[in-house]
C-alpha cells in the first residue's frame, strides 16, 4: 500500500501526493488552499531556543505582579494568580477556573511538553512517548490564551486610569514577550516532521 | 474538479485526527487504530452534525443571559452600579477610549453572536446538501476557528478588575453572574467549532460531481 506518498487535506479530504518541499516550502491543498505541511529550516535548533526563552518569561511572569493600583499612598498589586484567587473567592469558582486553565496551567504544559520533545532532539534521541505528547499538544493549542489575556490587562488599565494610578508590573512586559517567544515557538514546531520521527522510533 | 479529485474516504481511506497518517479501512473491523499515532479511526468526526447543533442550541441559551445580566457590580463611596458587557463598552466610548470601545464590542458581541450565527449557517447548509460555495464556506470555517478566543477578552477584563479593585473603603468590584455564563459560552461556541467536520462541506458536491 503506497500510503506514505499520499496524503488527505484535513479540511476537505482531497487525496494528492505528498509533494517534495524545498527548504521553508508550504505544501497547501489544490482544492481548498488548506495548508497540508511545510518544511522548518533548523526547525530544532530554532524551535527549543525559542520555547526555552519562553519558558524563563512565563515563570517570570507568573511569580512577578501583572499591575498595580496606586490609591492614597497605597499600592495594591495582583500577580495572575492572585487575580485567580480573588474571583475565586467571589464565588465565581467557574470564571477562576476557567482563567486558571487558559492562562496557567495550559501556557506551562505547552512549554513543557515542547522543551521534552525539543530539548532530546537535540542532544539526538528521539523522546519517548511522542506520540501521545504530540497528540496532547494538538488537543491544548487552541486553549491556550495568553495573547487574549493580556489585551485584557490593557483594556482594564484603561478602564482603570480614570480612577487612580495605574501601576504596569515587571510580569506585564513578560508576558508580552512570552506572546512573542510562544508564538514564534509554536510556529517553529512542525508537526508533520516530528511525527515522522515518532514513526521512525518504534 | 477533473476525474483525478479522488477523495480519501472515497478510496476507503481514513485519515488519523492525531497525526494525519492514512489508513486503509477494513471492511467489517471496527474500532479500528492508527497504526503510527494509535488514536481511533473515524472517517469523519462522529456525530458531528448532532454534536455541533448541541453546543450551538446551549451556546444561544447561554448567550442571552450573558448580555443581560451585569458582568460586574461596582460599590463607591458615591453609591454602587451595575454594568452588562454593552454599558461597558458605551463606558469606554464616553470616556474617550473609542478605539478600545471598538476592541470590546468586537471581541465580545459581535464575535460570538457572528461565531453563533455563522456556525448554524454551516451546520445547516450541509443538512440542505448544498453544493455550491463549498471553498467559501471552508474559508468561513476557518475564520471561526480563528477568532474563536478572542471572546474570551471580557472574563480576563473582570478578572483584573476584581482582582485590583478591592480597595475596602473606597471602591470594591464584584463579578457578575453574566461573567460565568459568558465564559461559558465562549467554551460551548469553541467546543461547536471542534465538533463540526468542514470536510461534510464538500460531499454534497462530491456525490454531485460523480
């Protein structure tokens, strides 16, 4: 059966032949212009230096305070999450888990699954458990929502700049780099060649 | 298209959701598995057509009470307000903010309610057979998928908000019960999105073309 020559748009099924990619090539379907795979030049080298850097600006951005409101000579600051348990404490359990998973818990299983497939890869073994961690990965991506959080944090500075002095916090800026860093990570993270790693390794 | 448009299911293919290897299917074997990723095999997502109106059905529910119930309560020393999702982006336009005015409503009403809309029209549209504008409503499919987050725009906003605003005596804010429901119908419009097959798009035309 021929069946590593063809490959099926996932959006279409189209059947067609895995065309051979140039160097940062993008192969797309014929009929429904849905990107099918590409090529990632020094897609390991790029792509764990990027995760790594994001790494250190989510644990910074985690452990620093987001804002802060200056009101009379006082400063009350809020790291993401303390903002979690304050909604958490309103009875807003839902919301407070909700913001938990998407901003926390989702960002630091993304990165850290990607340094364990990475960070092998480089050093030349193949990670075991691809599968499944590649797979897992596919599941979270689009529950991940740091970028969404921090226009959030802009638009309730706004709100909040009529009211008192609005103090932006060291994680504020880490997380804008983190938005880059993952972004830019996520990007490097073909898919398509690591899973014929992850058949290669059994 | 030309006699080469095969597609795979036509071929008696089955592409894996986890790793988009291609399977033979036999005929008869059921719970068949990837043989590279080991995920199960289906054709196309199960149930997809009822799953997806499932979602939508709860997402238009929860939609309402999400825009007519306050998202968050305000108490000052000058008295306590209430504000729904729409006061506050006609806040933010009277305070001079527009273009973040324009963010807000974007992000929080008119996505979801396009997002809602949208998807129903899909949903419907393969129910009906339709052949036409297959490429166009794949492209449709697409943008939900992407703006699909961004919703999520005014639960981080409260967040924040009750989060920084416990200032005792002078000014507290509280969520709103609008705030779950909006949440959650960010979640139900996301999970319609990933229940919908946009590969159901094209068979109409398919089976026409044949």
């Amino acid at each position: 059966m021929p069946d590593f020559a063809l490959t099926a748009c996932h959006e279409c099924d189209l059947l067609q032949r895995e065309p051979p990619l140039p160097s940062g090539g993008i192969a797309s379907c014929p009929r429904c212009n849905a990107v099918l795979f590409r090529h990632t030049p020094e897609m390991v080298n790029r792509g764990l230096a990027y995760t790594l850097g994001a790494v250190i600006l989510f644990i910074v951005a985690n452990a620093y305070p987001i804002v802060g409101l200056e009101v009379q000579g006082t400063l009350n600051q809020t790291s993401l999450y303390g903002a979690v348990e304050t909604i958490w404490d309103n009875d807003m359990v839902g919301v407070a888990m909700l913001v938990f998973v998407t901003t926390i818990l989702i960002p630091a299983l993304e990165l850290a699954l990607m340094t364990y497939v990475l960070l092998p890869l480089r050093l030349g073994w193949v990670p075991g458990g691809l599968a499944a961690i590649l797979r897992t990965l596919q599941a979270m991506r689009p529950w991940s929502m740091t970028q969404v959080f921090i226009l959030g944090v802009l638009v309730s500075l706004v709100k909040l700049a009529h009211l008192a002095h609005v103090v932006p916090g060291l994680a504020l800026w880490s997380f804008g780099g983190v938005i880059l860093l993952l972004t830019a990570a996520v990007c490097t993270f073909n898919t398509h060649e690591l899973w014929g790693l992850a058949a290669e390794g059994e | 298209m030309s006699e080469a448009a095969m597609t795979a299911s036509q071929m008696g293919l089955c592409t894996c959701h986890g790793c988009g290897s291609l399977t033979q299917l036999l005929p008869g074997v059921h719970d068949m598995r990837c043989r590279r990723c080991g995920a199960a095999l289906h054709l196309r997502k199960p149930n997809s057509i009822s799953r997806t109106w499932a979602f939508l059905i709860a997402s238009y529910i929860l939609y309402i009470p999400a825009n007519v119930l306050p998202i968050m309560h305000t108490g000052s020393l000058f008295g306590s307000q209430s504000d729904t999702i729409m006061s506050g982006v006609v806040y933010l336009w009277h305070s001079g903010s527009w273009h973040l005015a324009l963010i807000v409503f974007i992000a929080s009403i008119l996505v979801p309610l396009a997002k809602i809309l949208s998807l129903t029209f899909l949903v419907i549209s393969v129910q009906l057979g339709w052949t036409e504008h297959a490429l166009d409503r794949t492209k449709l499919y697409r943008v939900l998928e992407f703006v699909g987050p961004w919703s999520m725009l005014d639960v981080y906003v409260v967040t924040i908000l009750v989060a920084l605003v416990q200032l005792k005596s002078l000014a507290t804010i509280q969520p709103g019960p609008a705030a779950a429901a909006f949440g959650a119908v960010v979640v139900l419009t996301m999970f319609a999105a990933m229940a919908f097959d946009p590969r159901l798009l094209w068979e109409p035309k398919e089976r026409h073309d044949v």
